[in-house]
C-alpha cells in the first residue's frame, strides 16, 4: 500500500479500523496467519458516485454499502466474513467531514458483522468518488457454495422479500412515493444473509444483485439445469405488491436487494427453514430445477408459461 | 463480484487469466486453500488515470504497471506473491480494445511474476478509469519484514539505482530528453525486487514508492531510530547523475522507483550481497542507523550535514 501523504487522514480516521494483522495500516502489506484448516473466500466489488450511489449521498450510508454488499457475496458462498482491504478514490474538495463520515459508516457496520480493515489505498481522482473493497472469509474446506452446483429435482428458495431494492433506488430518484423513507433505507443498507447453516443442505447459491430473473438465470446456465420459477410465489413486500403484476417479469425487481438464491433438494427443506428460523430470516419456495439445458422460464399460479423481460442491471 | 453484464467481456480477456481457485470468474467469490503453516502478506493499490498515469498511456502498460507497483509491496515484506483480485472502473466508451490490451499486459506480468487472478469486479464510470489490485503473497510464520524493525547499528541499503523513476515521469511530460525512451520505460515497468531471501538478514524493508528520502523517514520513524543517509553513496544512473547536485536530497529521487530500502547489521551484509548476486540485483549501502530520535538526515562526502528538501509524492 503506498497511502502516501494522507498520513494524518489514514491515522485519525482509518487507523482505529484495523485489524491486528493490518499493522496500523502504516507497513507495505498486512500481515494474516489465515485460519488453521479453513478455506479462504475472497470477493471484491467497486462503488463509484453517480452509479452505483447518488453523488449526495451520505459517506457513511456509501461506507456501510460497500462493506454490505461485499460482505453479501460472503455470505453467498456459505462463508463466514473476516477481513477487508480498501480503496478509495476521491476529489482533492472533498471534506474532512466526508472522510469522518465515511469512517463512521465502517466502523458501524464492523461492530455488526464483525468484521476489520486490513490496508488498502487512498488516491485523489479528478473524477467522482470510487471506492473498493476486497473482503476475506473462512468456509470449511471444500465447503464453499458454487452457483453451479444446483441440480434436477432441487427447489429454488429465496431468502426475504424481492425487489424492494429497486423500489427504494426509485424512491430516491423521486420516481415513486416513500413516505417513511423506508424503502430508500432497503436500497442504502441491504442486509448479508450471513450465519445461515447452509452446508450440507444447498447444493448451490448466490445472492441477487442485477435482478432475480437475471441472477437465476445465472444459476441455471451454470448449472446447467432447467428452472422454472413460480410468480406467484416470489415474496414481496406490501410496497412490492402495489407494483402490478408485471413487476417480477419484467426482471427489474430484485436488482440491488441482496437476497440469496439457493437450490436446496426438498429432502433439505426442513433443515433450510430451520437455520433461517434460527436467524430470523424468511425463506420461501420460488421454483423448481429439473433436467433440460440451462436457462429460466416463468409460470403463472395456475402453471401457464409467463414472458420474461430482460430488465435488470448491466454496466455497459 | 458483481461482474454484471461485461460477462462477454469478463470470459473473453480476464477469465484466461483465472487462477483455478478463481472458478472461471463466474461466482460471487474466489475460494483458496492458503498454504499450510505460511503467514499470508496482503496489499491493496489504485491507480487512476492522469493521476498515476498519464491517460495517454497504453492499457497494456497500465495493467503491468499495476502489478508491479502491488508487486514490489509483496516484495518489501520479504513474501512470494500468489494471487491477485482486480477491480476496473472505465468509461462506457472504451474500446474493447483497451480491454484487449489491459489483458494482455496481465498475461505478460503473470507469466514473468507466476501470479494469477482470483476474481474481481468491473464497472461503468464517469471520470478517468481507474483499476486497483488487492495481491496477496505469503511468507513463513512471523518473517514477514516489516518497516519499524530497523535498529541502531544498521545499515540502510537499497536495490537498483535511485531517481529513474522520476526522470522517466519528466520524459513523459515532456519536461525531459530520453532519446531511447529508456526512462519513460523505467516509470512504466518497475521492476518489483522480488526473489532475495531477506528472511534473518535484513531487520526491516520497504519499498520507495513517494521518494527516498520521505520513504527512508518513514523506516526510521516507525523504528524510533536515527538514520543518516550518505548521498554520495545513493547510487544513481548515468541519467540521474546528470541531474546535478541536489536531485536527492530535494527529495524528488526515488519517487516511482519501487526499489527496496533495507535495514541490515553489518554482520549480514555478505549474505544480503550474496542473495542479491543470485537473482542479479545490485545492492548499496547508503546509510546508518543509530540510536536517537526517529528522524532522516543526511552528509556529504566530508561527512558535513547537507538540508533536505520535501520533496516526494503526496495525494492531497
């Protein structure tokens, strides 16, 4: 790490985030002794202003969703969360207080999940504020959730509700009403469905981030199952529900929700809803994978085939 | 990772590159089994275009430049380098050829370094593009080198010569003749210092990354000991020594160079020559800690105190 001048930055507000193994985050690198026995699993993801979080937003609700969503691709994986690096990349105007602000949104969202910072960078940019994060776990060996390995006769559940991430990206454009700001919160603090006991009881996993349609086609192809999902049964919140029936099939809901997908055989089905119950996290049965090339299809209650949209996020 | 829509893209240049705990690029996380009974080293670096280089400049370059500078972090903490996760913020009217490029600079690095990458994310960006690299290395339980393990009685040595780095960021801009462009490619492609086997030779290293002088301060601070630099003895290249009296204690020498600084009792100076010999590095003796305050000075060759300026790279 170089983490050149900002030297008195990186001690006031970054220091007092480290992780023992981040030296003080004053070394060239960090230093680990990794868990004994463990696997790693290891993900980074970028934010940048403008869009993937509106420029006005709050440096300590843009610090809380990096680490979010990064810890969410974690929990996907079946893991437990250890450490984070950091980069961040901002304009020479920006504000002390922004760097506070940012820190406090770290420091809040470590004490949640337990997690800390192992090093990373501070550079200026002439361009909008940019920030990673690379972020470490620890799974048992051989024990990591692939979104390949759902197979014929496995159901599809999803963890809470789908698409009040979308609903409350909307509220925050000033496209929909949101009176108490709650589904703007859903947007800017999505919750890693970390502590689920998912070993031995998926066969595969991934969380939704572009959208449900297009993340469980992900899973299919990879998998290279038939799935078929069950509209009607897809959960969604009361907000959701005042969306029209189109709202699931055009495949805009569920971008930005970060909630899991799993395919659990129903012979696991008891033991799913158990380690759910156990953190208090819904899940509900959305689909089924049978045998058949690798691609998602959508029916309606009473079984008839649904045209999919091709809605949710892409960059480019 | 996200890795949203670029999927075409990701198969096409980034998963050739893939480590196998990488899983073709297609999860939400890399999964690794660490080397048994190793400590893992770890470090972060951003780059970010017409800060760090010039927006001119080839991908190709930029990818291999963003290795190395990770690369010589390795280094600096006496680790082997493993794997690395890259993050790429572009604008959404880059070619694909400059994804073509950026991977072929990768390709280049990976085979000459054996590293390999594990995952990462790309996304759109309206400013400059910018990538960052998370590298990891390991190194044997506890001989990680840190900065702050100089001692009184040591030597300060460094690789390589002094302040290519800086005139081949002047030749770049124009501020410089470099007839054969050597200078320029000096900037372009450090040369991480990896290989020597400092592990019970040097006490403490870094590398020099913001300039020699601001860099040979931050050793003998984190060290609480006095260093006193012998300029005459940094050993410059033909270029450097053109550059008249004060390019190195102005402070500018050094920045970009990405050479080793190295705290080494006398009493290892013939094996730290001896190593250095194997992997056809040279090495210099250029300064001497004593007991005092942390600080950096510096004497001519009579011996007679010579002022530093402060000069050296700084982000805000």
């Amino acid at each position: 790490m170089s983490l050149p001048i900002e030297f008195t930055r990186i001690a006031k507000h970054f220091a007092p985030l480290a992780a023992t193994g981040g030296l003080g985050l004053t070394d060239d690198a960090a230093v680990i002794t990794p868990p004994p026995n463990r696997d790693l699993v290891i993900t980074a993801d970028a934010m940048v202003a403008g869009v993937h979080f509106l420029p006005s937003e709050a440096p300590e609700s843009v610090a809380r969703k990096l680490l979010r969503v990064n810890l969410s691709d974690i929990a996907a994986m079946g893991a437990e969360p250890l450490y984070y690096l950091l980069t961040v990349s901002v304009p020479r105007d920006v504000p002390e207080a922004w760097f506070k602000g940012f820190a406090r949104g770290l420091a809040a969202d470590q004490a949640r999940y337990g997690v800390s910072l192992l090093g990373g960078d501070s550079t200026s940019t002439p361009g909008p504020v940019t920030v990673s994060v690379t972020m470490f776990g620890h799974v048992a060996p051989g024990a990591a959730l692939r979104r390949s390995g759902a197979k014929a006769g496995d159901d599809l559940w999803v963890t809470g509700v789908v698409g009040d991430g979308v609903l409350g990206l909307w509220a925050l454009r000033g496209e929909r009403n949101d009176p108490d700001g709650s589904l703007a919160n859903r947007y800017r603090f999505p919750e890693p469905r970390l502590g689920l006991a998912l070993a031995g009881v998926a066969h595969a996993a991934m969380d939704i981030s572009d959208g449900l349609i297009q993340d469980a086609g992900h899973m299919a192809r990879a998998s290279g199952v038939r799935l078929v999902i069950e509209l009607a049964n897809v959960p969604l919140s009361p907000a959701g529900r005042t969306e029209g029936a189109d709202f699931v099939a055009s495949g805009v809901a569920g971008g930005d929700d970060y909630e899991l997908l799993l395919a659990v055989p129903p012979s696991n089905a008891a033991a799913l809803q158990a380690t759910a119950r156990a953190v208090g996290v819904d899940v509900t049965r959305i689909g089924k994978f049978s045998a058949g090339p690798g691609d998602v299809s959508a029916v309606d209650m009473a079984g008839q085939p649904i045209e999919l949209g091709r809605g949710g996020w892409s960059h480019f």
